[in-house]
C-alpha cells in the first residue's frame, strides 16, 4: 500500500519525510520493513511473468525489495535525480561505478585526496583490469584537464574531502569531462544532498556512503549511487542484480528514518563546527584549521557558492609540534585525552567523533601516498555532533592545554 499521490515541487525537507512512504495492509503511519529474502508468488503463472520481466512484482531481495525500493526513490528525489541504487555499503558503491562504467583500457582521472579506500580501488585493484588512474590536485582544475586522454572515460570528485576538507568545483569539472566525452561521479557522503545537490552542478553521478551522514547514528553500513534511469537503473541495475552488491532491507529502513532528520542535523553539526573551527583556530597549540566556513579556508568562496552557504560538519587541524614523531605524539595525546568524542574513523554521527587520519583512515597508503594527500602526522579530524558546544571545547582543551 503506498501513500497518498503527492503534489509536485516539494521542498527537499519535506521528500526527506515524506517521498516513498510504503506501508503494508494496516496501513501503519511509519515506513514499513520487508524483512523478506523471496517473495511468495500467487500461482506459477505469475511467477513466470515477474521472472521474465513481464509484469512488475517482487521475486527475490537480490532483485528487488519494497523497503529498498522506499530507500532508493527517497534518496534519488532529494538528491534531485531520475533514480537511484542502494548498495551494501559506500565503497560497494563505488565498486560499481567503476565496474560498470569501465572497461579494460579506459583512464580515470581523481584526486589524489579522496577517501583511502577509494584511492586504493580506482589505483590499484582497478589496475589488475587494465584500467589507469591518474591522482591530480583536488584544487587544481587546470591539473584536471591537462590529466584528461583520448580514453578518459570517467572523473570522479570527493567534495570536500576527507580528512583536508579541500573542495573541487562541481560545475567546472562537469564542464570538463562532458566537453571530453567523459561522465562526472561525485562521492557527495560528506556535503549530503543538505549542503550541495551535483547534479544540479552538472555531475552525471552522485555516489554515497550512507554509513555517514544519512543513518547518521552509527547504526548501520550503506551505499547508493544516484542518476539517470538509463545509467544508473538500467546498466548499473542489471550488474547489481547479478553481482548482488545490494542493501539489506533492514539496513535502508534504518537509514531511510536517518534521512528524515538529515537536513537539521547537519544544519546544526555545520553551525557547531564553524563555531568550533574558529575556536580552534586562535588556540595556541592548533598550527592550522581546515574547515570551507572559516573565511581562511582557501576556497571560502567555492564553499559558500556550491554548498548552501554551510561549511558542514567536518574539520581537522594540525597541532604543533616538530618531525613525524613529535607530531604523531601531539596528535595523539589530543585525541586519547578527550573523555566525550568517540575515537572512531567514522563520521557523520550524531556523537561527535575524532580520529588521527594518517594512522586509521589513511593508514593503508605508502607514505608517498599519504604525502600527497596532504595528511600528516600532526592531523586531527573531528566530524562535529549534537553535543553542546561548551562541553566539545572543554573535552579538547583537556589535551591542547596540556600538550609540552
Ligand atoms: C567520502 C567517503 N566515501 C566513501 C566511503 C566508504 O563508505 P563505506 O565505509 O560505507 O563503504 C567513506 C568511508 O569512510 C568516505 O569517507
């Protein structure tokens, strides 16, 4: 039973809470949850026509399921694309861009400070199937266009990035790549739908981690990309179906009642953080603060432009110190003295979380790697929760104030 017909042009806060309401037989008011692996047919007939596409009807949780199906229209309609799909988590995500967008001989061009883990798969397990990458400055658009071959076939952003908060101009590299013959992917897990919308900006795709912001509770593992019914229903439906990189249901339910908080908690996360960034930044034992709402940050202006005016939720900031070893000490000794924020990698979280990005996040690249992503040993990344202000400043003083 799905929900009322609803009216055209909503804002994106009200599809978060409403768009793709499904409800069972009893018509009960919060979403329902098809916890189901297959689907019971009404006669062998019917199975056959659901089978050969014939009919719509679910069969089977690999090829479709309700509760994913909610999960999927609600994050395409506020993402503001034709479709999307779930995936089990945010580099499952990814893994199909690449599968099937790529092919053996095909180039990609990337910055050389997104995500470990992305860096890892379009760098190096992607080139066992003779596919090349080539890591350009995150900043740098001319560095993007002079990195672009006959056979560049894919550009893919990270916007901010994890952990330096850099940005890249959505609409200028969609520019590029179309003017090429190449799609723009934008991994929008940190800026959300809340802060920027890229296709909007002309990206072609828009991929996410829902482990972060969406759930936004620490609860459960997700991943989507969003786009055109063509590429991403069709081409990236058919792998997925067949590949089985898909969402559990329980998993988009949880996520899905995440969604429907999203715009007011990264709204306030963003106000928090920006408060908490120039805090930091007049703190003595704090070398550098990197975060798109200080007026210091490099691209301030991008920032403002291309995500509605917030910063977001995520900052980090080097401690002082000199030489790797020092550094690292300092880093650590900030982060093992707090008694509130979690010390876990993830982020996005109604509780605030800190990590040290050199030894977690990026700790599986070869330091050449790491260099160039610009993380060093002295760098403190914090994704800013729901805690009040005063109690965040106070659990960071504990170690700046006490740091020789
Ligand atoms: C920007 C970004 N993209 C993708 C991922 C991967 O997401 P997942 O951990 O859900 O696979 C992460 C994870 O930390 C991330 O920070």
């Amino acid at each position: 039973m799905t929900d009322k017909k609803l009216p055209p042009g909503l804002h994106p806060d009200t599809l978060a809470v409403r768009e793709a309401v499904e409800r069972s037989q009893w018509g009960e008011h919060s979403e329902a949850l098809y916890l189901a692996s297959s689907f019971v047919q009404p006669n062998a007939e019917t199975a056959a026509r659901r089978f050969a596409a014939q009919e719509e009807g679910y069969t089977y949780t690999r090829t479709g399921n309700p509760t994913v199906t909610s999960f999927e229209r609600r994050l395409a309609a506020m993402e503001g694309t034709e479709c999307a799909i779930a995936t089990s988590t945010g580099m499952s995500a990814i893994l199909l861009v690449a599968l099937t967008v790529l092919k053996t001989g095909d180039h990609v061009v990337c910055s050389q400070s997104m995500f470990g883990s992305t860096i890892k798969l379009l760098g190096t397990e992607m080139a066992r199937f003779g596919v090349e990458t080539s890591f350009v400055s995150q900043t740098d658009v001319d560095a993007w266009k002079a990195a672009i071959r006959p056979n560049t076939r894919l550009l893919f952003a990270e916007t901010p990035t994890n952990p330096l908060t850099d940005l890249c101009d959505i609409a200028a590299l969609a520019e590029l790549a179309h003017a090429h013959g190449a799609l723009l992917a934008v991994d929008n897990s940190f800026a959300t739908p809340v802060l920027q919308q890229p296709v909007k900006l002309g990206a072609d795709l828009v991929v996410h981690s829902g482990t972060k912001f969406l759930d936004g509770q620490g609860r459960v593992m997700a991943g989507a990309v969003c786009g055109t019914v063509a590429l991403v229903d069709k081409v990236m439906g058919t792998f997925l179906r067949s590949g089985g990189l898909n969402l559990s249901p329980f998993n988009a339910w949880v996520v899905m009642k995440g969604m429907e908080t999203l715009s007011l908690r990264v709204k306030a996360e963003s106000a928090s953080a920006l408060e908490l960034a120039r805090w930091l930044e007049g703190h003595p034992k704090v070398a550098r603060v990197y975060y798109p709402g200080l007026e210091s940050h490099p691209q301030h202006a991008l920032a403002m432009r291309q995500q509605n005016g917030m910063g977001g939720a995520v900052l980090a900031f080097d401690v002082v110190g000199q030489g790797a070893e020092q550094l690292r000490a300092n880093a650590f000794h900030v982060v093992d003295s707090t008694l509130l924020c979690s010390i876990t990698a993830n982020l996005g979280d109604v509780k605030t979380t800190i990590t040290h990005p050199a030894s977690t996040s990026h700790g599986r690249l070869t330091e050449e790697q790491r260099q160039s992503a610009g993380v060093g040993q002295g760098l403190v990344r914090i994704s800013v929760g729901l805690e009040h202000l005063d109690d965040l400043k106070a659990d960071l003083l504990r170690g700046l104030d006490t740091l020789t």
